[in-house]
C-alpha cells in the first residue's frame, strides 16, 4: 500500500507538549517526525542510546550538547549520533521540526 503524508501538515495539539510522531517503523529501525515548541532537555538530563541516531532539523534552531562539545543547528543540518554517545537539548527554537531516524544492530557501513 502506498501512503502519502507531510511533515508540514499542521497537527492538532496544545502546542505544550513535544510531539513525536512515528513514520515509518521496520526491523532494525524507527524514523520519526520530532515537533518541538522550545522544548530543552531537563537539567541534567541526558540520552544514551543503544542504537545510533541520525537526525535532521527540518526547520527551526537547536543547540546539543554532548560530554565534550556543544553543536548549533540550523534548519537542514543534520548529523549522526553514534550509539551510548550521552547528548541532550540544550536549546530548541519555538518552530523546531525534526526527524529521527533511530538505528538498532551492527553498523553496516
């Protein structure tokens, strides 16, 4: 079956809460729709994740930090996130729209 969808389809929300919205999910990986209003990771709070992560700010501004170094993001920047690297949202901008692309197994590259 063929499914057809946006990732600029506005979706009914409260616009308080960050919405992840699942894609496309298969054997060995889950792609995403992240939609962020200014949502940053607690204090102190970090991901450390089994499987890689690659990730594309859509839209919007974002900043993550990892132990050693901070990134700052633009709409279109994208980057990979290797599996347990501890990172988090230091900052996302109120327009902040993502995609996730969540990888579990053996790197095949």
């Amino acid at each position: 079956m063929i499914t057809l969808g946006t990732i600029f389809e506005p979706i009914a929300d409260s616009r308080n809460d960050e919405l992840f919205v699942p894609l496309l999910e298969r054997a060995g990986f889950k792609l995403e729709q992240i939609i962020s209003y200014g949502q940053a990771s607690d204090p102190g709070s970090w991901y450390d994740q089994d499987g890689d992560e690659w990730v594309l700010l859509v839209r919007g501004e974002a900043e993550l930090e990892f132990e050693d170094e901070r990134l700052n993001l633009k709409g279109g920047d994208y980057l990979l996130i290797p599996a347990c690297v501890r990172h988090r949202v230091a900052y996302c901008s109120q327009d902040a729209l993502w995609l996730a692309l969540h990888v579990k197994g053996p790197d095949v590259s």
